[in-house]
C-alpha cells in the first residue's frame, strides 16, 4: 500500500522505521554533557550481534561535551545481496532500493501494491460520493514494549520459537513520547474500519481497511465522530490504501494479516521517503460494538518487518539531502544522521532466509547470521468512532 502522510501520522507508520522517527521528530539533549549519545556509544552496545542492548539514553546528537573531536564515520554501509520477494506478484516493489516486481503495461490498468497485481483503473470522482463506512474504532494509545517480558508475551513470533519480536525496543525511549503526544493531541487519528461488520463477537471473514481521519471536536478528540482524509485512498483504484483480507472476529479477538504496507513519509519539503512494511499483522480484544457507534478494543497490536536494504536506502536518501544543501542552511536532522545509522544497527534482530521456492522466511540473528531485517511491534486501543463523511478538501 502506498501512503503519503504528513510528518505527525508519519509518525505512527514511521515507527517501524525508528531511526527516521528520531530524524523526523528530532530532540533536545538539553544542551549535550554526560547524557548524550555519541557514535561509540551505540558502537559499544551493538558490538556482540546476540546481545540485547537495552534501552538507549532520551537524547541523540553528536555533541560529545567539551573534548569533542567531531563527527564520528560509523564507516561504509553495506547492504549485501539484494533479496526479492515478489513471488507471485507481478507488479509493484520488491524489497531492494530501485528494483521492482514489474510494471502494468495494458491499457487502464495500474498496480494494486498490496496484492502486487494489475487491476482497472476506476473513476473516483463518481465513486467517491458512493462510499459508505462500516464501524470504526479510532486509535487511543500508542506505544512499542520495551519490556522483554512484555514483548514476548504480547508481540507477534517472527522466528518461530514460540517468542514475540520486537527490535524496536530498545528505541521506544525515543518513540514513545512524541506517539503519545500526537495520539492525544489529535496529530495522529488513524482509524480502523470493519466493513461490513454487524456482529462483534464472531465474523467469519471481512475486509479491515486503515484510514486516515480528523476529529471533528475542537479541541481534537480520539473517539466521536472523524472525517477522513482523501488520503486514505488509492484514488486510481478506489480502495483504501491500507487494508486487510480475510480479517476475522473469533470470541472478540480480532484478527488480520499477513499483508505489506508501502509507505511514502515527507520528512521535509520535497523529501520523501518510502518504505514497505511486509508481513504485517493486527490483533486485538474487542470490548464493545455498535454499528453506528463504531467499537472499542483493548490489547491492540500491529506488527511487520522492515529490512534492511529498506532502511539503509532511506538513510542514503536523507544522507544525500544532507550533502546537496548548503552549508549554512542544512536540515535539522543531518547534526546527528551518523548516530543515527549507528542507531539504526541495533534494530535488526532478525536474520532474512529464503528457500528454494522464493519464500522468505526469519530466524533470530546471530554472529553468523547478522541481523538484516527488523521486527516492529505497536500496541494499541482504539475508541469508538463514527466516520461522518470525507474531510474538506482545502484548495490554495
């Protein structure tokens, strides 16, 4: 699925993407000293492939206090052999930095990125006014566990051993806050849509869609009623842009997934970074259901992998600006980039295996095999919600 956000709800959908969550959002160290994070920092704690390296300090920068001798090169990235993982798809990315799966070449058709194949063009302006929306539940609460406990008690298994997966963990000092701050302050309203759905204890099969909204209060609010954005929407197809089939409700659990999220995150005014989500999946407790009033559920999590080659491509991209502004006007973000590909090195606790079939598959990284991709794991609740329409659309 492709997503354009803006930088608050990138947020959300960036936290995967926890380095760029530093890079997008920054913060305050507080004027440096003893508290602040510097290259061999990071170096240190992800010197042992198979050591957890905990929580990082609230801060980042590159200001090492009154000795500092400067930048520090955490040295050459190397992405190794690019692995594809377009099975059955025919069209849309793979996994590697300008490569794809193929393109749509009849006459109307485009691509569907999450299915990776090629569907008809629509005409959304007459279907726009026909879309109606099934309950909605709008999200409450955000966060990554940081807790091993938790996080394998509570996030989805990547490897197989039974465990939840998190590699964000250790960065949740650094994405909590500013998720917290932008679900309450109404920044973020990201929705979840049951189309179809009348029974909340037991449906057998539905289609969960991801959309986002506006709280209609003032000030905003994460439950009532929302407009939703535009956005939301592959207006060349008219579908939502995030979605899952073969979404179920079985005694009030709620689940969906495997599917894959293709993203577009503006991190500044005409840099965008993509980046895809792949095999993620949604769970939570339902607690209450209307189908005008939209739902409520508790114990939410949404979880995927981001590889790699993924987040080095969007360190590349960001590296790039860095270097083409001039050297009075940089961004924000290029003062600590280097601590944030450092950073960025502690994420990957999952190693990519890819059999004889094209399937890829996960094991827990180790010395010998170095972490290459990054589990992401969110826990959420969701507020009910009544979707009363599409936001305005504000012309210049």
């Amino acid at each position: 699925m492709r997503m354009r956000t803006d930088r608050s709800t990138g947020m959300l959908l960036v936290a995967g993407m926890a380095v760029l969550a530093l890079v997008a959002t920054g913060c305050d160290d507080g004027g440096g000293g003893d508290d602040v994070m510097d290259v061999q920092d990071v170096q240190d704690q992800g010197t042992d492939q198979g050591t957890d390296p905990g929580s990082l300090p609230d801060c980042c920068g590159t200001d090492r206090g009154p000795e500092d001798p400067g930048p520090l090169d955490p040295g050459p990235l190397d992405p190794g052999p690019c692995v594809k993982t377009c099975g059955d798809r025919v069209c849309g990315a793979s996994n590697c930095d300008g490569e794809t799966c193929g393109e749509c070449t009849a006459a109307n058709t485009t691509c569907d990125t999450l299915k990776g194949i090629c569907v008809p063009t629509c005409d959304w302006p007459t279907f726009k006014p026909t879309i109606t929306w099934g309950p909605t539940g709008a999200i409450s609460s955000l966060t990554t566990p940081a807790d091993a406990a938790v996080v394998k008690s509570l996030c989805f298994d990547y490897t197989g051993d039974g465990l939840g997966d998190n590699g964000l963990k250790g960065l949740a000092g650094q994405v909590n806050g500013p998720l917290a701050d932008a679900v309450s302050g109404g920044s973020i309203a990201i929705l979840f849509e049951l189309a179809g759905v009348t029974d909340f204890t037991t449906t057998a099969s539905f289609q969960l869609n991801g959309l986002l909204g506006k709280s209609t209060a003032t000030p905003a609010a994460t439950t009532g009623d929302f407009q939703v954005q535009e956005a939301s929407y592959v207006t060349d197809i008219c579908t939502p842009m995030i979605y899952f089939e073969g979404a179920s409700i079985a005694d009030g659990k709620l689940a969906a997934g495997p599917s894959m999220f293709q993203l577009s995150i503006p991190i500044s005014e005409g840099l965008v970074i993509d980046a895809t989500l792949i095999q993620a999946k949604v769970k939570a407790s339902i607690t209450a259901g209307a189908t005008a009033d939209g739902f409520a559920a508790t114990d939410g999590v949404l979880s995927g992998v981001l590889t790699k080659e993924q987040l080095e491509a969007a360190i590349a991209k960001l590296q790039a600006s860095c270097d083409a502004a001039p050297a009075n006007a940089k961004p924000d973000f290029c003062s600590y980039l280097k601590v944030a590909v450092s950073a960025m090195n502690l994420l990957f606790d999952l190693h990519q295996v890819i059999d004889d079939q094209g399937n890829l598959t996960f094991v827990a990284k180790t010395k010998d095999l170095p972490g290459d991709a990054a589990s992401v794991c969110l826990s959420y609740s969701l507020s009910t919600a009544k979707v009363v329409g599409f936001e305005p659309v504000v012309t210049p």
